[in-house]
C-alpha cells in the first residue's frame, strides 16, 4: 500500500494568503486579546498588551504550534495556582487549542474562505491512501483524505465577524460560564470542541497530549466542574497500513510520533521545500527506514 501524507506546506503551494505566517501571528495575537477575561477567571492571570508585545514581539516568523508554546510557558509559568493539578493541565491545554484553530480558521470578518487553484494539487491519483496533518483540506470534496489531527467540518461551523470558540461541556463551571458571558459582550460565541482535535503547543509531545493521552487517576487530578473524562486513544494508527509513503510540506521538528510512524514503513520519499539543507539534515537525523529526499516542485 502507498500513501501520501500532507502538511501545511500543501497550502503554501496553494499561496493561500490568509495562512501565511504573518496572517496567522496578527491574528493569534489579536485572540489572545479577546481571551483576556478567560485567563482572568481560570488561572489569575492578566495578559496586559505590553505583556503580549513583549511576549510575541521578537516572533511574528514563528509558527502558530511556537506561538502556542509561548503563551503555555507563560500562563502555567504566571499562574496564582497553588499546585499545577491536571485540572489546570486540562484546561490550558484547551484553552490555547481553542485560541490556535480561532487564529487559523477565523478573522474579524468570519470564517476565512480560500481560493484553492486545483492545478497546484500534487497528482494523488497514483495513491492508495491520502492522509492530511491539516484540519481542513479544501479541495477534498470527495472525503478521499484521512486527517490524522482530526477533521474540522467547515460548514458546521458558524460563520460570524468577531468569533471566539466555547465548550457546552465546561458550560456548568461558574468561573467558566462567568468569562464566557463577559466575552459574549465584545463578540459571538461559537460551539466548538478543541479535545476533538490534536494541537500541540511547542514544548508538549502529541502523544503527552491530554485528548491523547487521556485521564487517569493521580494524587494530581481534583474534583472539578471543568473536568470531563477523556478515554486515551492511538495517534497515528491509520498509518499502519502503508508500506510506502511520500511526504509534502511536513516539517520534520517536533513530532517525534509522527517520525517513528514514518519509520515502520518500507520506503519514505521527502519533498523538501527547495531542497533546504537544515530541514534535510533534520530528516536525515530521525528517518531509520531507507528514504530519500526530493525538490517539493518535483511533486
């Protein structure tokens, strides 16, 4: 069986503008913003702007998953938290999820729709399997994709200006459902579900993941009305059925699950954006199986 397996870089082929990493930085900033009176109410903590600046400032290059960590280091860092409970995990975790996908898929306007130029798609007809990284392909309207970071469905979702996600789940909690109703006098709420999707903030391993990992019992998990179970499930076993596979637009930092999935495979076949020699090298360093490396225009 051969697969293709695509990351983020699909859509800078795609030259989607509002995916760029400068789009996605102007925004993630601007919802750290509008989360202020969450972090208020669940952590004791004030995002005041010259914190954000000074946080995020010298990174506007950075990827969306090193903004995240960011912001993670900083609160679990800040917090008024007398013990750091899986509570407090549990709800971080979830929070910056919410507060990454609102900055990929949402602007002030609403749900962002991109132009999708069909002749850019890599040739998937030689494939047996598709998988996807992404949360939404846009040009896969036959659901021939399997998303190993789950699948956003864009037309569930409300398309309203000034948008930020909440949890009917977590609506119970009084600090919770206080935030949300202070929010819900600057902008419009959208039901939204981040658990059911795999966002890792730099500095946190993807199998380490609550929605991953799941809940078990530990002198650090307390009663709580945020707190819903979670039963662990298996990152990446749709992969196990490919022998061979190519990779496109997949950066080889920071998901070592994903490596050694890679790894069981027969063959692995790279498209490394203009043959960048850093990336190449960091490849070389974690691929076991035989491989090889090829020019992303060459796809």
């Amino acid at each position: 069986m051969r697969g293709i397996l695509f990351g983020n870089g699909l859509n800078l082929r795609f030259d989607i503008e509002q995916f760029s990493t400068s789009k996605i930085f102007d925004r993630f900033v601007a919802n750290i913003k509008r989360y202020s009176d969450m972090y208020e109410a669940m952590f004791s903590v004030s995002l005041t702007e010259d914190v954000i600046n000074e946080l995020f400032e010298e990174h506007k290059d950075s990827n969306i998953e090193a903004l995240a960590g960011y912001l993670y280091s900083y609160i679990k860092d800040i917090n008024d938290c007398p013990i750091w409970s899986v509570n407090n995990e549990y709800m971080l975790q979830e929070l910056i999820t919410s507060i990454a996908l609102l900055s990929i898929f949402y602007d002030n306007e609403g749900l962002i729709k991109p132009n999708i130029d069909l002749t850019k798609l890599p040739d998937i007809v030689k494939y047996d399997r598709v998988f996807t990284l992404n949360y939404v392909e846009f040009w896969d309207d036959r659901n021939i994709c399997i998303p190993l970071h789950g699948k956003i469905v864009y037309n569930d979702l409300q398309d309203v200006p000034n948008a930020f996600f909440y949890n009917t789940a977590k609506y119970g909690g009084s600090e919770y459902k206080a935030a949300i109703e202070k929010m819900k006098l600057k902008g419009n709420a959208v039901l939204f579900d981040p658990f059911k999707y795999v966002f890792a903030p730099e500095g946190i391993k993807k199998q380490d993941l609550i929605c991953i990992a799941g809940i078990f019992p530990s002198d650090r998990i307390f009663p709580g009305e945020n707190l819903c179970p979670i039963s662990p499930r298996e990152i990446y076993k749709d992969l196990n059925s490919i022998d061979e596979i190519d990779v496109f637009g997949v950066s080889p930092y920071g998901d070592i699950s994903l490596i050694d999935a890679i790894n069981q495979m027969k063959f692995a076949r790279v498209f490394v954006h203009e043959m960048n020699i850093k990336e190449i090298d960091e490849w070389g360093k974690l691929l076991k199986c035989p491989h090889e490396f090829l020019n992303s225009n060459d796809i």
